[in-house]
C-alpha cells in the first residue's frame, strides 16, 4: 500500500511544467477593449435613459417645430434646423451619459476590476473614447436626420426655394459638436472621478459663458472679453452650425461655425491629452 502511495504522483505534481491551457490564449488588443467598453455601455439602463431622452428631445420638438412651419420659411432657414430646439436640451443627456460612462466605473470601484484584467491603462481610455463617440454621434445624427427629412418631405415646394448640401453638411458639423461636448464630458469624468462634480463642471461650462459674458459687457474695462465670451459658447456654436440667423449681440462679433467647431476641438483635445496623462500616472 505504501509503495502503491509513493508511485502515485499528486495531481498538481503533472502541472509543474509544460502545461498550456486548451483554450486559446491571444494577445490583448484595442479589439478587446473596444468588445469590452461596447459591452459596458449598452448593458446599462443610463445609456437607454439618456440617449432616449435626446432622441424624444430632438425628434418630438423638432417635429412639432416643423408642424408650426410653412415652406415659406425654410427660405431663409435650412430643413434641419427645427431639430435644433430639441438639440439645445438634448445635448445635456449627452454630457450627462459621456460623464457617466467612466465615473459611473470609478463610484462602484469597477474600476479596480478593470484595469487589472487590462493593465494598459491608455488602451481601454481610447476604446471608451471612441465607443462613446461613435454611439453618440450616431444616435445624434440619426435623430437630426430624421428631423431634417421630414421637414424636407412636408416642406418641400416651391415656396422653400433650393437648398444645396451645404445645410446637410451644418448639420453633420452640429452633430459633431455635440458629440465633441459628450467626449469632453468623458475626458472631465476621467479627471475628476466623481459624477456629481464632473457633470457640474460640463453644466458651468455649457451654461455660464453666456451668463458671464453678459455680465462682463457691463463694464468698458471688460467689454470685449465679454463680447468674445458671448460669441464663442456651446449654445451659439449651435445656433451657427445648424443654420440659424445669429446678428451678435450688442456689437459682439459673429465668428464662423467652423470657428466655433475649431475652439471646441482644441478645447476638447487638451481634456483627452490631460486625461491620458492623469489616468496613466495616479493610482486607482
């Protein structure tokens, strides 16, 4: 029985060496991360919640814009621009969904989970940058479009006069910009870790250059840079790349929507750059 004992090699004692694993072992990539965040983002009740309040927002306001409207006034205003007043809300539930989808991770200490199954750090920020960016801009697009056709469909007689591309193409650039918002909003999120904070943070920025601006026009000192703050916010940019009449406001300069879309990217750019720089660095 000893002897039978002895020559019995433990289980573990084969495993020593030379063990693979039957199932297949690749090497991570950007593809998983991205299969990751897409899985993340779409198994949540938040993204239903916001995403479906823009698409209410913008397709419910729109329309009943463009059931008040004749063809005669798409002479001087493109198809596109009754989705527009729904934008002007909507945008904040995609601010709201871009903070949430990296603080939401940081409050349960998900966080943890996931940058130990996927230690490169800067690989899953990209995926969720650029899962958020591409769902945002779709969702938005698809809702601005829809918005736009009918407005076309119903509005469309000789009374509207011709429209070119270019309409289409303000409207591509407005759904940038509001997507651009979402993803700073992410960046914000990075960097601050906390929901409350990082959405007060976008809030202030969305709706107080406005406030300030004005505020800073009351003065001669200040004027100007008030008059730069008034014409260089989310609200005009909006105004601007879907098309709509914008004459300034007191003597305020009335800079071009790709102006607007520029300052929004560069601002945007530092955010990310910040934030890859942050993440990298600090401890969880």
């Amino acid at each position: 029985m000893t002897a039978t004992a002895d020559a019995t090699p433990p289980a573990s004692a084969g495993r020593a060496d030379g063990y693979s694993s039957p199932l297949p072992t690749p090497r991570p990539h950007l593809g998983h991360a991205l299969a990751s965040e897409w899985t993340k983002l779409t198994s949540v009740r938040s993204t239903v919640w916001t995403l479906g309040s823009l698409v209410v927002l913008v397709v419910g306001i729109g329309l009943l814009a463009v059931l008040q409207t004749s063809s005669g006034d798409y002479t001087s205003i493109p198809f596109v621009a009754p989705a527009l007043f729904g934008m002007m809300v909507g945008q904040l539930a995609v601010i709201v969904l871009g903070v949430l989808t990296v603080s939401s991770e940081y409050g349960t200490g998900l966080i943890r989970t996931t940058f130990t199954a996927a230690p490169d750090r800067l690989r899953v920020l990209t995926a969720k940058y650029l899962v958020f960016g591409t769902v945002a801009f779709g969702v938005t697009l698809g809702s601005v479009g829809f918005v736009g056709i009918a407005a076309a469909l119903l509005h469309s007689g000789p009374a509207a006069g011709h429209h070119g591309g270019g309409e289409w193409l303000g409207a591509l650039g407005g759904c940038l910009y509001v997507t651009l918002l979402g993803v700073l909003a992410l960046a914000v999120g990075s960097l601050v870790r906390h929901s409350a904070g990082a959405i007060a943070v976008m809030l202030g920025l969305v709706t107080m250059p406005p406030v300030l601006g004005g505020i800073l026009t009351m003065w001669p000192a200040t004027k100007g840079i008030g008059l730069t703050v008034v014409s260089y916010n989310a609200p005009v940019g909006l105004i601007q790349l879907f098309g709509m009449p914008n004459s300034g406001m007191n003597g305020s300069p009335t800079p071009s929507a790709p102006a607007q879309l520029g300052l929004l990217v560069l601002v945007t750019a530092l955010a990310v750059a910040a934030s890859y720089v942050v993440v990298r660095r600090r401890d969880v």
